[in-house]
C-alpha cells in the first residue's frame, strides 16, 4: 500500500520460455502515458540491460521512425527518407539481444492493419514476440484526444469533435474518426494483433486514475516486462501533459487565423512542441482542466462496460483493474471551450506571446553566436592569406556602415 492505493505484486521473471528470448511490443494508445514509460524505459536503458532488458533505440524517438515505416505512413503530409528501413534496423537489434527481452513502444503501432502486424511480427522471428496495450477510460481519452489534434492543427471545436466521433464513428471527416477509434478501441485493436499473436502473449495494463501514485503505471508495466519496476528510477519528466480549458480554445482559434501561414514543415516545432507542449503547458498551472460534456457521460458509461466486457471475453492478461475504465461522473459542470470569453482568454494570449518573443530572442542570440564562431577562423584565415583583399573588405564595411548611421541619423541615405 502507498499513499492509500495498493500497489500490485511485483513479479521477476526473467526465465526465458524461448531460447531466442522475448520481444515485447507495447502498441498504445496515445494519451495513456505512452510517452512517460518511454521516457523512463530510455533514461533506465542502461539498468535494464543489465537485466536482461533492452529498449533497444539509439536516438530517444526512433521508435516513431521505424513505425511510420512498417505502417508505410506520412506524418504531416511528408515522409522522411530517413524512415525507409527503420523498423527493420530496430527488429534486428531487438531480435538479435542476447537477454531475456527487447522492449519496442510506440503508441501509433495500435492502428496497423493486419497485414502489417504479421509483416512486424515475422521481422522479430525466432523470438516470441508479446503485445501490451494500455488503457485509459474513455472519458479522459476523448478530451486529451481532441487537445492531442490542436497541436496538429485542428480547428474543430471541442463539442463537435466529441459528437462526430460519437455519432459518425470511423465516419467522422478524415483523418480523425479513422485515426481515433483505430487506435483507441482496445477490443478491436488486439483483435487484429491476435491475428498474429497468441492471445495469451496479449497484455492490458490500466491507466489508474487521478490522484494515484505517480510510478503506479510503470510498476505494472513492468510486471509485463517481467522486472520490478521498484528498482529503476522513476524521476522523469511528465511528458505531454493537458492544458486548460481556455488554453486549449485559445490554441483552436490560432489555427482557425493561421490557415497556411505556417508551412507544413514548420507546424510540429513551432505549434505542437513550442507553443502547444511548453508555452501553453506553462500557462496551464492550476487552470480548469477539459472534461467530458456533461450529455455525453451517459454514452461514455455504456460504451465503456460493452469495451469491459470485450476485454473480460477476450480473456487477455489484465495488469491493474477493469474498473478503472469506467468513467467517474464529475462533481462539477464541465466547463465549454467555446465558451471562453476574451477576457478568459487574454492571460494564455499574454503568455503565448510573451513565450514566442522570448523563444525568438534565445534563437537570434544563438545564430549571432553561430555566426561569430564562423566567421572568426574565417577572418584569421582571410588576413593570413590574402590581406590586401581583407583590408579592401574592411574598408567597404567601414564607408557602409558610416552610411548607415548617416541614413538613420537624417531619415535618409545619402548620394
């Protein structure tokens, strides 16, 4: 028992049940944090190994690479080269690892089609390969989907995401009700994985719920693994937390005045990174977090017992507790995106702001470093070798910038 919530037994089983070892492959789903046991399995990569675990990346998110490549997937409309072979050269070191298991997680994998998953699955042969999927109750999910989606760029708002997504399905306007429910339906996901997994190598392990203690999801995460998750360290940075309720509108209604303001390439640095998981995050602290629309917990509920009842049919290991994905009614009205007013919205505009300004100076301040470093060897170089044409050059600098300051000085240039 810690802070009043019990922890699950702690298993160690580090036997092999296959001489070539145990490749684990955790395939979602986004917004369970995915991204928080990826941070941990990469700052702890080198303990684990010690254990018989590899998480077997070279770079911290080269995991999203070899799945763009075994998925054949664009990511914002482009394919990065870099891609092509990817899956393969991280199988290899997961199949080849002398240990008990090899550790791949990424939380697109979940929506592979079934040829895809077979041809994943037959690229970490002779080793027995494994599939944990983590889950979260539906009503935490569908928030933090459509929050997931401003960073990419959705203008759609709050309200009518949920319902097209409720209403339409898979049917929704692309990419997002394909994307969302082939990714998040635990029941249809795995079913497709046991298409080439036996079932009883499928594992579920629960998102617990707010207030739990904060390592609880990877200890049992790293009851699959087959390791005490008590013996690594836990002390990683939260990845991809929420913003606010008028954060998030506030990001909504930037994307609607973008339109294409903003190239393609540029988007997932400057919006989803910069101004979606660090400026709007900070401005976040102690602001109403997005709920569920009050109409639609009732939906919620009843889907969530027909996805239990799947899981329990199913028969899949379950790490942690059914239960906890079914939705908690709340105590207080969930707050409408839209209907943030100016003034709510003028702090996270502030500090949106004030954030890019001060990102734009750090950025100016190192390319006027960059540029100093370049040119110093350059100038020694040029004064060395050809000094009459460095004191030709120092000169023309010279006569312009007197002619600058003269422009400035008399609101002209001179003649």
């Amino acid at each position: 028992m810690r802070d009043g919530v019990a922890e699950p037994p702690a298993t160690v089983t580090n036997a092999k049940t296959n001489p070539a070892g145990r490749v684990i492959l955790h395939v979602g789903a986004p917004k369970t944090g995915t991204t928080y046991l990826q941070n941990v399995l990469w700052h702890n990569r080198v303990a684990l190994a010690e254990d018989g675990v590899r998480y077997p990346l070279h770079q911290p998110f080269e995991h999203f690479g070899a799945t763009m490549d075994i998925r054949e997937m664009r990511w914002n409309g482009m394919r990065n080269p870099d891609w092509d072979g990817a899956w393969e050269r991280l199988a290899s070191r997961a199949r080849t690892w002398s240990g008990t298991t090899s550790i791949i997680s990424n939380e697109i994998l979940g929506g592979a089609n079934v040829e895809q998953i077979k041809r994943a699955v037959d690229s970490l042969r002779p080793a027995e390969v494994s599939v944990v999927f983590t889950a979260r109750d539906i009503a935490r999910q569908l928030p933090a989907g459509w929050q997931e989606h401003l960073k990419h760029r959705l203008r759609v708002p709050f309200e009518k995401f949920v319902d097209d997504l409720i209403e339409l399905g898979r049917d929704t306007p692309a990419p997002f009700g394909e994307m969302f429910w082939s990714l998040h339906h635990a029941v249809e996901v795995l079913a497709r994985w046991e298409e080439a997994v036996p079932r009883e190598n499928i594992h579920v392990v629960t998102v617990p719920r707010p207030g739990a203690p904060k390592d609880l999801l990877w200890n049992r995460f790293a009851q699959v693994l087959g390791i005490d998750g008590r013996r690594y360290d836990t002390e990683v940075e939260r990845a991809n937390p929420s913003i606010g309720v008028a954060q998030a509108e506030l990001l909504r209604r930037v994307n609607v005045a973008l339109e294409d303001e903003v190239p393609r390439q540029h988007s997932d640095p400057l919006i989803r990174v910069l101004l979606g998981e660090n400026i709007l995050v900070r401005a976040s602290e102690n602001a109403p977090k997005l709920k569920l629309p009050a109409p639609r917990l009732a939906w919620a509920t009843e889907w969530s017992q027909e996805l239990i009842d799947g899981l329990c049919k199913a028969e899949y290991n379950v790490v942690g507790d059914l239960a906890e994905l079914m939705p908690v009614p709340e105590e207080t009205p969930p707050l409408r995106p839209e209907d943030a007013s100016a003034e709510e919205l003028l702090d996270p505009a502030i500090a949106s702001i004030t954030g890019l300004l001060g990102q734009l100076g750090r950025e100016r301040d190192e390319v006027a470093k960059l540029r100093g470093a370049l040119e110093k060897p350059f100038k020694t170089w040029l004064d060395r070798k050809h000094p009459r044409v460095a004191n030709c050059g120092r000169r023309v600098l010279y006569h312009g910038r007197r002619a600058a300051d003269f422009g400035r000085r008399h609101g002209r240039t001179p003649r």
